[in-house]
C-alpha cells in the first residue's frame, strides 16, 4: 500500500490549466452582498475573524480548498528555463492534486474596506483589480476576500477560485456548504488538519508513467462495458464519431467576426453588474412557452444590437455568436455532491438573431435554435473527446482553445438557491457571478440566480469596452422591451362563456343536502325510464341485440 496520498486532475479540469496564460485567466470569481446583522462592530464593520473562523471550521468538507498543484518537474538548468516551468511545468505528465502541508488560512480569507462612501461603482472596480491578478500555482487555487465599507452598513463577499477546481454549478454546491439556511447556525469547531503525505517527485513520475502505460488498457476495458451495456455497439460507435467530427469540423471551419466587443486583449478587467426580478423572467418564458435559458440570451441579443449597432457593426449581414457552457451532469447521470468540485460541461455555439428587431421574434428564433441543439450529439461529442483526450491529456488545452473559435463573447447561466442563505448570522442579499474571459472578446457574461433575483454578471477588458456602463443599460432596456414585445405578442386567450360557467361551477362550494333532497335523483332517473318506454328503444341496438 502505498506511503503518499494524491487525486488526479480529469483531461478537463486540466485543460483550464493548459489553457491559462498571463493574459487569459482562468479563475472563476463570485461576488456576494450582506447584510451585517449579528456580525456589525460598533465602529461600523464586521466581525471579520469570526467569519474567517467560520470559513475555516468546514474546510474539512471542502478538502479541494487545501489541496495544492504538484507537477512532475523536468530539469532546467537556466534561469528562463526555471521560470518557463511555473507558467506550463511539464505537459507531458498532468499535475496532480495534493494536500498543502503549509496551508494558511489567514493567506486565502482577507480583509479589506472600501474608503468613503462606499458605492456602487467603487465595489465593481475593486472586484476588478481582483480580477486582473493570476491565482498563485503554488498554493491552494482560491482566495476570499471580506469588503467593509459599503454605503449601506453592509459588507460583501469576494471568492476567486480556479476553474480546474469547480464548474458553475459544483461552485454552487460548494456554496451551499459555506453558507447555512438557518440565520441561528452556528459551526461546530473543525477538526484538526492533519495533511497526507505528498509523494515525492520520483514516485510521482512513477505514478505517472504507470498510469500513462495504463490508458489503453482502460479504453480496452470500457469498450467492454460499454459493448455489454449498448444494444448496437457499431452503430453507436459510429454515431460518436459522426459527433466529433461535426464538433471538431464546425470549429476549425469557424471565424471569429470583429465587432465593437472584441479587440486585442490585456490582462486587465472591470466589471459591471444587473440585477432583474427572476419571477418576470419566469413569467415571459411561460408566456412565451421557451425557457429562462432563452429569454437570457435574448436579453443579451437586444444589448448586443443596440451596443454593437450604435458603433458601425453591420447588424443585419453580420453573423453574432456566442458560446453557451452547457452541465453534463444531467446526461451522465452525476449530481453534485457535498463539498465536490471538477469540472462536467460543454459548450453550444449559438448565433444570436440581431438582424431581427422584434424582441419577440428573437425569442421564438433562439428557442428553436437550442432546441435544436438538445436534440444534437454536441454532449456526445464532448463525452467522447473528453475520454479521447485522456490518453494525451497536452492536447486539452488546444480543445479549450477550439471552444471559442468563432464566437463573440460567452453567456453561461448557472441556476442558484431560492431560498434565503445565512453567513454566522448575515444574511446573503445578491449573488452575482465573474465568468473568465478568452482571448479576443471583450466581454463575457453570467448569469446567476438567487431567492428571487437573476443577477447578470459582466465581466470586461477595458482595452476593448470603451464604455461599460452603456452596455449594462442596454441590457436593461433590452430586458424591458422583451417583456412589453412578449406581453403584446403573446396575451392570454379570454375564456368563452362556457368555459366561464364551468370554471364558476367547479369552483362553487358545494350545499349539504337534506335527507329530503336525497330522493330527488331517484324521481328524475324514474322520470328518464319513462321517457324511454314511450320512445321505444333505438332501432339500431334493437336489430343488433335480435342478431345476437
């Protein structure tokens, strides 16, 4: 049995590594709004080491929070060399996850204020400069930051975490652990951190060449379980390779097309937020008969129209596409469990109908374009790429950067708690996303709901945005003249007087009858037997019952 303990990375969670670079980072961050309440200090702040004790105390069900990088090193004898290894250490072997002998909590959960007054616009470039800085590879991959400060007697809440830890929605899992439904919970003190042992790089290359060696093997051995469980192996293996090669071909024969949101990037960003009512959302994809899903991205067509179009972009001939992550875990049959992290998505490509002014008619077009891509192999082909690129794991990131060839931007939208979540006490107000930004786009946008409100997040390079703010309107006035379109195009049907009475007589409560009254029903199917008599029976059933 062996002496050290370490987990592998999937070819996924991986790639987000392969993939990140000084100008594109792959950290996914969060920004949540409190309320002070039990935590408020007489000066005006929050009780800062009681939340970071609070944080601490059940670290122990998120075990990926102190787990570190390890890399099999290859011998540089330079300089540049040496520094060339901490940006890509060695793509021949994937690292692996090990538990972080020094961990430090008071590195990872800081604390900060806002000067005076503390606004609105003063949070979002603070959110921004957090953005713009590269996780440390040496220590755990993720940060979390207490803000005081705010104008309201509030604080919020900053968490950065690396994409190869977490996925939109195992992020909210991990949430729900940090956070409590009952505002009287109080954690239980965490027990003693006692980190494994780490193998050393010799073992670790050992490990790894072994499992390398391994692979087919393993392919070998799927391919028979798979063959027991398919009722047409051939055609469902040819079915799989009809998915890849569309997915694959439909990449490489994509180009991006320049618009006002996309520019060469830097490594800067900034960030603008917009909160809407989710249950108006609700309700103008049920008027509509499409899905939440739709009515998000066609609040993002309208911003895109109008932002793009006020800035010479040929919205009528001009393809717009974005690229949509879609879970997997629905198709696998996984659900997140507690304090589970990893990565279980793909990605659509979805052209967005600019070119149509009716906000309505917008909506039925995405509607029937993501219903068709439900009905495609795009989770198929993700599926197998993801277990064909286990056995060369260096070619993830090409793949991650295959997935946003030829869009204009990213919208994910990642579905949240309806219901209240307490911090020692505070109450959680909004949750908003930060999504990554890819290389070339100028933004990119998520979308988070929480108790009641879908929180629009949207995340910038300020090399290429020239105005945020005016995006962030658009979106706004894009959002209100889909439900006016929606409302107008869609009213409801009025009930026709039949219909009406019906409704009115299911709905009567019903009398007590008297014994009296009881009797009646005999006296009328009486009366019904003597109809029956002077009409005589009908001649058709008369002549068959004499057949018979």
């Amino acid at each position: 049995m062996a002496k050290y303990y370490y987990e592998t990375l999937t070819p996924t969670d991986y790639g987000f590594l392969v993939h990140e670079n000084p100008i594109e980072h792959m950290h996914v961050t969060g920004l949540a709004t409190f309320k002070s309440g039990p935590l408020a200090n007489k000066d005006g702040g929050v009780n800062f080491e009681k939340l970071k004790k609070a944080v601490a105390d059940v670290l122990h069900k998120v075990p990926m929070y102190r787990r570190k990088l390890m890399w099999v090193e290859e011998e540089k004898s330079s300089l540049l060399g040496r520094v060339a290894s901490w940006v890509q250490p060695n793509t021949e072997y994937p690292p692996v996850w090990v538990d972080d002998e020094h961990f430090d909590i008071d590195y990872h959960v800081r604390h900060t204020s806002l000067p005076h007054p503390g606004n609105d616009d003063q949070l979002k470039a603070l959110v921004g400069q957090i953005m713009s800085r590269q996780l440390d590879r040496s220590r755990p991959l993720w940060e979390v930051y207490i803000i005081e400060g705010l104008a309201d007697g509030g604080f919020a809440c900053v968490t950065k975490m690396h994409h190869c830890m977490v996925d939109g929605e195992s992020g909210m899992g991990l949430t729900a652990v940090l956070m409590h439904i009952d505002p009287k919970h109080v954690p239980e003190d965490g027990p003693l951190y006692r980190p494994r042992t780490a193998p050393t790089q010799a073992e670790l290359k050992k490990e790894m060449r072994k499992a390398q060696f391994l692979k087919p093997w393993k392919v070998i051995k799927d391919l028979r379980e798979y063959s027991r469980e398919s009722d047409n192996v051939g055609r469902d293996l040819l079915q799989r390779g009809r998915a890849v090669g569309e997915m694959i071909s439909s990449s490489i024969g994509s180009k991006r097309v320049e618009s006002p949101v996309n520019g060469e990037s830097s490594a800067q960003r900034c960030y603008e937020w917009l909160d809407l009512p989710l249950d108006e959302i609700r309700k103008t994809a049920k008027l509509a008969d499409a899905t939440v899903n739709d009515v998000v991205l066609t609040v993002v067509t309208g911003a895109i129209k109008s932002y793009c179009g006020a800035r010479g972009f040929d919205i009528k001939t001009e393809p717009f596409k974005v690229s949509a992550p879609v879970s997997m875990r629905k198709h696998t049959g996984k659900d997140v469990k507690e304090g589970e992290g990893g990565n279980e998505i793909t990605q659509w490509t979805v052209p967005l109908p600019i070119h149509l002014n009716s906000p309505s008619k917008q909506l039925a077009a995405l509607h029937e374009e993501t219903l068709a891509l439900k009905d495609s192999s795009a989770v198929l082909a993700a599926q197998t790429i993801t277990s064909i690129l286990s056995l060369s794991p260096g070619l993830m990131g090409s793949m991650m950067g295959m997935a946003t060839i030829g869009v204009n931007t990213v919208v994910t939208n990642m579905p949240g708690p309806q219901f209240a979540l307490y911090q020692c006490g505070a109450e959680m107000m909004v949750a908003r996303p930060v999504v990554p930004l890819n290389g070339g786009l100028g933004i990119v946008i998520g979308v988070l709901s929480y108790n009641g409100t879908i929180s629009f997040g949207i995340s910038g390079d300020p090399a290429i945005m020239d105005n945020m703010g005016e995006f962030r309107d658009a979106l706004e006035a894009s959002f209100n003249a889909l439900i006016k379109s929606v409302a107008k195009h869609h009213k409801a049907k009025p009930e026709t007087p039949a219909v009406k009475e019906k409704t009115a007589r299911k709905a009567a409560p019903r009398k007590a009858v008297s014994p009296k009254k009881k009797a009646a029903p005999k006296k009328k199917a009486a009366a019904k037997k003597k109809a029956a008599r002077v009409a005589g029976p009908p001649k058709k059933k008369a002549a068959a019952k004499k057949k018979s």
